[in-house]
C-alpha cells in the first residue's frame, strides 16, 4: 500500500511538473508567435498573445504556475525575441502578475470558476506589471521620463490579453477535466 502511495504521489508530481512546462511553453509560443511591434515608443514595445496565455494559465491553474508560466514564458520570448535586456525585468513583472492573477482567481475557494475574480486578478496585476516594468525602463535608460511612453503599450497588451483570456477561460472551465479536477 505505501508503494501505491508512492508511486501515485510520483505520478502526481510528474504530471504537475509537465503541466507547468506546456503552460510555459505555451506563454512562450503564444508571445513569439502571434506579436506586434507598436509604433508609439522608440525603444520597442509589443502586444502579444502570451499574456492572455499567461492570464488563462494563471486563472486556470492557480498562483504557482501562472508566476512560473509568465516569468519563463515570457522571459523566454525576451532571450529568444531580440529583447535580452528585458528578460530579467519581464522575469520579475510577469512572474508577479501571473501569480497575482492566479493568487485572486483562486480566492475563496473559487479556483478560477468566478468571473468576478478573474477580472478582479487581471485588473489588479495590471499596475503591478507596468511599474515593474517602468522602473526597470528607468534604470536601463537612466531616465523617470522615457519610460512614460510605454504605459500606453503596456495597458493595451493587457487590456487585450484579457479580453482574449476572460472568454477562454469561460468556455475551458466547462471542460471535464476542470468540472472533475476542481469541484
């Protein structure tokens, strides 16, 4: 009996550890993919798919993987997009909105089932995201300033990534994995 425990606690964390690495490599895909270079800032700026990914894994699957899925998958996109200088900065910010995110949509026992919370999580970690953001701009460019052209980017690829996640999340949830695995 203690070696079905085992091997069932083994089997569990394997799943976890794969389910973290999809959600991951999802963010990352979603990001390198599907991205559009803005006009209105000198130094880059982008909206991307791998933050709605990153909202839906957060909202799907809690605080832990939606921090590990923004911080890598994004981060990743940075290492492999052309922005190195930014990945340590996007570790950071997207590493807190993603658990953020997961953190408030997980409350109450809700664990992503609460469209109420969901929008709550994304709203809240917006700002959050933006300043990390901000005063690593600020210190990259030895500038308060410069860094105020990105907030318009940076609020638009939030505000689309949550209307892509919000209805996503709405119709997975109604998936048999998620009505068994959560309720």
């Amino acid at each position: 009996m203690q070696q079905m425990k085992h091997v069932s606690q083994t089997n569990q964390k394997t799943f976890e550890l794969v389910l973290t690495a999809i959600l991951i490599a999802l963010v990352f895909i979603c990001a390198f993919l599907i991205n559009i270079k803005l006009p209105i800032k000198a130094n880059g700026g982008l909206v991307h798919l791998g933050t709605a990914m990153m909202f839906i894994a957060a909202i799907l699957f809690g605080p832990k993987k939606g921090a590990y899925a923004g911080a890598l998958g994004m981060g990743l996109f940075d290492l492999f997009g052309g922005w190195v200088i930014w990945a340590p900065i996007t570790i950071v910010a997207r590493g807190l909105q993603g658990y953020i995110v997961g953190k408030i949509a997980w409350a109450k026992g809700k664990k992503g089932h609460s469209l109420t919370l969901n929008i709550v999580g994304a709203i809240i970690s917006m700002p959050v995201m933006i300043a990390v953001y901000y005063v690593g701009e600020a210190l990259l460019y030895n500038s308060w300033v410069a860094p105020l052209a990105s907030i318009p980017g940076d609020i638009l690829q939030n505000v689309v990534g949550l209307l892509i996640a919000i209805p996503v999340c709405k119709m997975i949830v109604h998936i048999p994995y998620f009505q068994k695995k959560f309720h």
